[in-house]
C-alpha cells in the first residue's frame, strides 16, 4: 500500500522534492512508535501531518529537525534525506540541522526577553548579522513575515511574553523565520489559540509557502484542508495515506482515512 | 488539683465525650448513612468543646495568676525597704522562695499546715527550718519577707482551686451543652471545621507574636543601651575596644569595625559559594546523566547537614594552617596567624555550597522544557540554550538564593568564632583577623556580664542592627523574586 502511494504517485519532480523519509521507525523505550514511514515533502507546499491523538503525527515531524535526540529514550531508524543528505549521518551537526529546519511549538514559547532579543536570538547566535543594522533589517524582515511588525513596531524593547497568545505565536514563527530555515515545521500551531488568531496564522502559513517548505501538524480537519496542498494521514504509528489534500478530503483511497475524516475514528 | 491532673482530667472527658458523642449521633438515627456528618464528627465536636475552653483558661490562667498575686502580695513589702524596681524584685524572688520552702515543709511533715500560716520570725528559727527541708537562704528571714510568704502561699493556693473549679466547670459544661446538642441533623462537621480554623489561625498567631516578641525585646534593650552610650559614637566611631574594667569607664563601641568584618567575610564566601554553587547547579540539572545526578545530588545536600561547628573546627585545623603555608612567612608572608578573613571565608563559603547549587538547581529545573525546546529549534547549542534563555529566565530565582545565602553569611558565628579570630579591626588585607558583628555579640554577652552596663547591652544593638541588615536582604530578595517571577509562567 505504501508502494503505490509514494514511490507510484507522488515522486513528482525531483528537483521540488526537499524531506525523503524512507522506512523510517522511532522507538521510546519499548514503545514502537512510528512504524514504516516513508513520504516525500515538496519545497514550497504546506503539508499537513492528520491523524488521532497518539497516532506519532508529532513524533515524526520531531524526527525531521532531529529534535527526538534532546529525548534520552528515544531511538530513530531509517533514512531521512534533506536534499539529498541523510540528516542522522554521523557527520551532520543536529544544532546546524535545525538552523535549517525551523520548528514552531503548540504552546508559545516566547523568551522572557524584550521581543527584539527573541527574533535577534537565532540570528546572534548562527552570526547572520554583520553590525546592528543588519540585525536590525533581519529582525524587522522577520516580524514583517511573521504578520507582527505593525503591531510591535513601537515596542520591540518590551517583553515578548507581554503578547496576546496569538502574537506570541506568531512572534514564535518570526523567531524560526528569522533564522532563514528552508524547512518550518508547525506542531499543532494554532491548538492553543482563539478562532481570530487561529485565522491569522493560517493566513500567515499561507504566506510563508512563498518561501519555505511547511509541515504542519493538525487536530483540526477544516484547517488542514484550508492551509496545505499535501495532507499524510497516520494512525496508530503507520503512515496509511499521502496525497493531495484534495484527493484525501474528497475521494480517500484508504477506509481508516475515510472513517477518521468523516469522524468514525479519531 | 495540679495543673498536669487537670489537664489530664479534661483530656480523659474529652476522650469519653467522643466515644459517647459518637454513639449518641449513630443511635438517634435508623440508619447512620441519614446523618448529616459522618459519625466521627460528632465526636470531635464533643471532645473539642469539652476540651477546648477548659485548656483556653487552664492556660490562661497559669499565665496570669502569678502576676496577680505578686501584684498583690508585693503591696505587703513597705516601700522603705527597697530602693527601686530592681531590689523589690530581689526582695519578691526571696518571698518565693520562702514560700516554696514553706510548701515543703509542710508536705515532709516538718511544719503543720496550720503551723505554716502561724509561723513568725519571733518565735522560731525561720531560716534554720528552711534549711532543714533544702531551701537555703542567704540572710535571716525578715518579718515583712515571712508575712508577705504566707499571704503569698494562701493567694497562690485560692488562686489554684477556683481554677480547679472553673476549669472542670468548663469542661463539663462544654461536654453537656455538646451532648445534649447531638443530633443526626446537627452539623457536626461544619463546627469541626471552624474549630479547626481557629486552631490554624492560633498557630500562625503564635509564630507571628513571636517575632513581634523577639523583636521587641531586642527595641527595649536597644534603647536602654542608647540611653547608656551615645548613639553618634556606636554608628560611626572606627574603634571596638569595650573595657572590661568596670561600669561604664572608657569602652569604645563602634560598630563599624564589626561590620566591616562581616561584610569582607560574607563577600568572600559568596564568591566562593557562588560560582562553585551555580556551576554545580547547571551541571546537575542540564547536563548530569540521572546516575549521576542521583549520587551527587544528595552528596551535595549533605554539606547542608553539617553543623557549623564543625566547619569551624575544619577552619581552625585545617583550612587555616593550610593557607598559613602558602600566605604565611614561609610563602608570600601576607598572613600571620592561621585565623584569617580567608579562612572563615572560604570555610562558609564551602557551607553555603549546598544552599547556593540546590537552589538554584530547583529553578534551573523548573524553566519550563518549552523554553529549551524553542531554543534548540533555533539551532542553539547546549550551552547557548543555558547561557542565553534559561539562565536568564531563572535569574530572579536565583539571586534570590544568593541573596538568602547572604543572610546566612551574615548571621553565621562559630565559623567566624574559629576561623576568623576575635580582634576588631579595620583593614584591607584578606589574610588578617578580623572579626564580626555576630561573634562579639557572643563574646560580650558570655562571662559574667551586668546587663545594665553598656559593655553588655551593645550585644543588643548589634543584634537588632544585624536583624536589620538581614532583614533589609530577605524584602530585597522577595521583591527581587516577586518582580520577575511571572516572566515565563
């Protein structure tokens, strides 16, 4: 089944392709979390990671930045190429990884910093920035993209923890966007926000397809289907369909993905 | 009857009240699932009220009697016979005593109860039949001392039977009113619980007017010593040189000398507990693998667990002979003697490590994961992630340790008392003896000390000026704490 899904269908273009995961397996322990992966995630496409709680959606997108290994317990097996470099070889440094692939959280986590010093963190510390204009120009590029810039132009020297949710949130985005990454991974983004934010930030996903390749974790079935172009459902650590968002909302090759999208799963 | 037996009496009530408080709610209802409480309740309800007043005034009272009656039998001392507050309170520890030989006489069969009442000084030998019975007296007792004795032990003993009175009278009303109130609507539960309120509220009164107590204490004689000495010459004169010749004569009591003993000590321990402490912590808490951290951690709490005067031993035998070799005349020659600022610097500042790393190791660990995690998401090392984000978020929790190690610091005594040595003095030199404000209180109050004399009650200056310093830190500390706190929560 995973065969006429991936390696059948959807290895459109090499060229466009940016995360090639194959046969990937995660363990906690004991616990055989993620089973088989394979899936390929385009550059500039939203791709949204569906399934019920506990089905290893989360797991996975951790697997791509490489963020399981901050977890003792945790064991990751398989290949995961990102453009062609498999990211668990030996010889690739985590900490850069993740400079190049963002990752934004359920829960804001701003910084107990001024929100300058929460955008200005990623690029100090990766030395992107020659001299303070350029942080300066970095850090507004940043919140511009991140939607947040008129609202925060007059106060960036203020706490960032001081934002509404959905400004920390976005705040949140702007920090992972100022690094430039190719890839931004969103877990769950907006679960712990209002509907007004929530819309803002899918607004924003929308916007930044422009640039980076987006996966995004999701409860929501509606926001999956507004936000991405690829949607991959997994239940129960397998990953049991992956095609356009389209394709999976109105004609599901899988039974499990037509039991879980029409509600009788999940 | 003895305040213990009526206590005991009263505890024995109240103890019957529950059983029989219990039995009387189960048995006024068909089924003890329709009372209101559940049946414990009403027991307590009536062993509280039995107990509850009655050991209020039993406590009350044992208290306030023997104010009363010295009260009243000091107006038998003629006022020519004494001079001022103070020699009438010879003269009223005298009559106590007298009367308390005279208790004893009479239960060893010596004296007659009766004979006890009668007994003068012209007819007998009051100082030689107290002898007899232990009750050694300095001088031959004198007429208004026996008459005022008597008086004394007949107030004391009406005193302790209407308390006897009162109290069973109490208890029993308690007991019945709570009896006969006992019901399977009444509710029991509710009355407990509020009795139990004013027992938590009378807890935290106690430790409340204790410190009210301690500190006015220390105010009085504060000001009795400002009285004695004037207070320009205790803040800024630059000498410590109290004499021990007489009253008054020549004493020079300028607290900053003591001070700045204290303070070059303290600070020397905090940078040694300091960086030690937080390095430990940070290692512990991020990097340690749990093995590690399982072993070390307890390990390091032990050092709190050591007395101090042991750690003043460890000054004295060793950290000080140990600079002495390399600071003394056989090395740099800077140090003299092996008490030094450095040696009960260094010791308290090995003593502060635990409170410093532990700490801060709770805050360290209580920064949220998010915080890391977002960190690492960043592409930020191990140690930018400590540096950068958690550090600064935990920082106003852990200034908050230092500030309460500080306090330790500046109130600590026999490390000071071993390792730093006992010469005021004011110098620069880190490998000179100092000493400080705590440790001269110790010396000035130990010995034979008149307590009016100003030698004497400079311990209490001291004492609130220190209770001031430490003060002052704790409210910084707390405002510093309370200020950031909500950074990241």
């Amino acid at each position: 089944m995973k065969d006429n899904n991936i390696e059948g269908r959807l290895l459109v273009d090499q060229r466009d392709l940016k995360f090639k995961a194959r046969d990937v397996q995660v363990y906690y322990g004991d616990n055989h979390a993620i089973k088989d992966v394979s899936v390929d995630i385009l550059d500039k496409t939203v791709t949204a990671f569906i399934g019920p709680s506990g089905c290893g959606k989360s797991t996975f997108l951790r697997c791509l930045n490489r963020m399981n290994d901050t977890i003792p317990i945790c064991r990751v097996e398989g290949d995961i190429q990102l453009d062609g470099e498999d990211i668990n070889a030996p010889e690739v440094d985590p900490v850069q990884l993740r400079a190049r692939v963002g990752m934004v959280f359920q829960k804001p986590n701003p910084f107990p910093k001024s929100i300058y010093d929460n955008i200005a963190y990623g690029p100090r510390i990766h030395g992107l920035a020659r001299n303070k204009a350029e942080l300066d120009e970095i850090v507004e590029q940043s919140l511009r993209r991140g939607a947040l810039w008129d609202e925060v132009k007059d106060r960036l020297q203020e706490p960032g923890t001081g934002l509404s949710g959905g400004q920390q949130q976005r705040l949140c985005i702007a920090r992972a966007v100022a690094t430039h990454p190719e890839v931004l991974l969103m877990d769950e983004p907006c679960s712990a926000l209002d509907p007004i934010a929530t819309a803002q930030v899918e607004e924003l996903i929308d916007e930044l397809r422009q640039n980076f390749s987006v996966v995004i974790v999701t409860h929501s079935m509606q926001q999956a289907a507004r936000v991405s172009q690829k949607t991959a459902f997994f239940h129960l650590g397998n990953l049991v369909e992956y095609d356009d968002t389209d394709t999976i909302f109105t004609n599901p090759q899988d039974p499990r993905t037509e039991s879980y999208i029409t509600g009788r799963i999940g | 009857m003895s305040p213990i037996w009526l206590f005991i009496t009263i505890l024995v009530l109240a103890a019957v009240g529950f059983v029989l408080g219990r039995q009387r709610a189960i048995a006024s209802v068909d089924d003890h699932r329709n009372l209101h409480s559940r049946p414990n309740y009403y027991g307590v309800n009536v062993a509280m009220l039995a107990f509850g007043p009655a050991v209020l005034v039993l406590g009350a009272w044992l208290v306030i009697q023997p104010i009363i009656v010295n009260q009243m039998v000091s107006k038998l001392i003629p006022a020519r016979s004494y001079e001022d507050a103070g020699a009438l309170n010879l003269i009223m520890s005298d009559v106590q005593r007298v009367a308390e030989g005279l208790g004893t006489a009479v239960a060893e069969g010596t004296l007659t109860q009766a004979g006890s009442r009668t007994l003068d000084t012209e007819t007998s030998d009051v100082r030689a039949l107290l002898g007899t019975v232990g009750v050694a007296l300095g001088s031959e007792v004198k007429p208004e001392v026996l008459k005022a004795a008597q008086r004394y032990r007949a107030a004391a003993a009406t005193g302790a039977w209407i308390m006897t009175g009162a109290v069973l009278l109490l208890a029993v009303a308690g007991f019945t009113v709570a009896y006969a109130q006992t019901n399977g609507r009444l509710r029991a539960r509710n009355r407990v619980e509020t009795g139990m309120l004013w027992l938590l509220i009378a807890a935290a009164t106690v430790a409340i007017l204790t410190t009210i107590g301690i500190v006015l204490s220390l105010l009085f004689n504060t000001i009795e010593f400002f009285r004695a000495y004037p207070g320009r010459e205790f803040f800024t004169s630059l000498e410590w040189a109290p004499s021990f010749s007489g009253r008054g004569g020549g004493s020079k009591l300028g607290i900053i000398p003591l001070l700045w003993g204290t303070f070059y000590i303290s600070i020397v321990a905090l940078l040694v507990a300091v960086p030690i402490g937080l390095f430990a912590a940070v290692y512990l808490s991020e990097y340690a693998s749990k093995r590690v951290r399982a072993v070390a951690k307890p390990l390091l709490e032990v050092l709190a667990g050591i007395p101090t005067i042991v750690y003043g031993l460890f000054a004295l035998l060793t950290v000080g002979p140990l600079l002495l070799t390399i600071f003394g005349d056989s090395g740099f020659g800077w140090m003299s003697g092996g008490r030094a600022v450095m040696t009960a610097g260094i010791t308290m500042g090995v003593m502060l490590i635990p409170f410093v790393s532990s700490l801060s190791d709770d805050i360290i660990n209580a920064v949220p994961q998010a915080m890391r995690d977002g960190s690492y998401a960043l592409g930020a090392t191990q140690s930018e992630t400590m540096r950068q984000v958690i550090l600064p978020a935990a920082l106003p929790g852990i200034v908050g340790a230092i500030l309460l190690a500080a306090s330790r610091a500046i109130g600590e005594t026999m490390i000071v008392v071993l390792g730093a040595g006992a010469a005021a003095r004011l110098s620069l030199n880190p490998f000179d003896a100092m000493t400080t404000v705590t440790a001269k209180i110790v010396s000035q109050l130990t010995g034979d000390s008149d307590f009016a004399s100003p030698e004497a009650l400079v311990a209490f200056a001291l004492g609130m000026s220190l209770f001031l310093v430490t003060l002052a830190l704790n409210v910084g500390a707390l405002y510093i704490v309370r200020k950031y706190r909500e950074q990241y929560e």
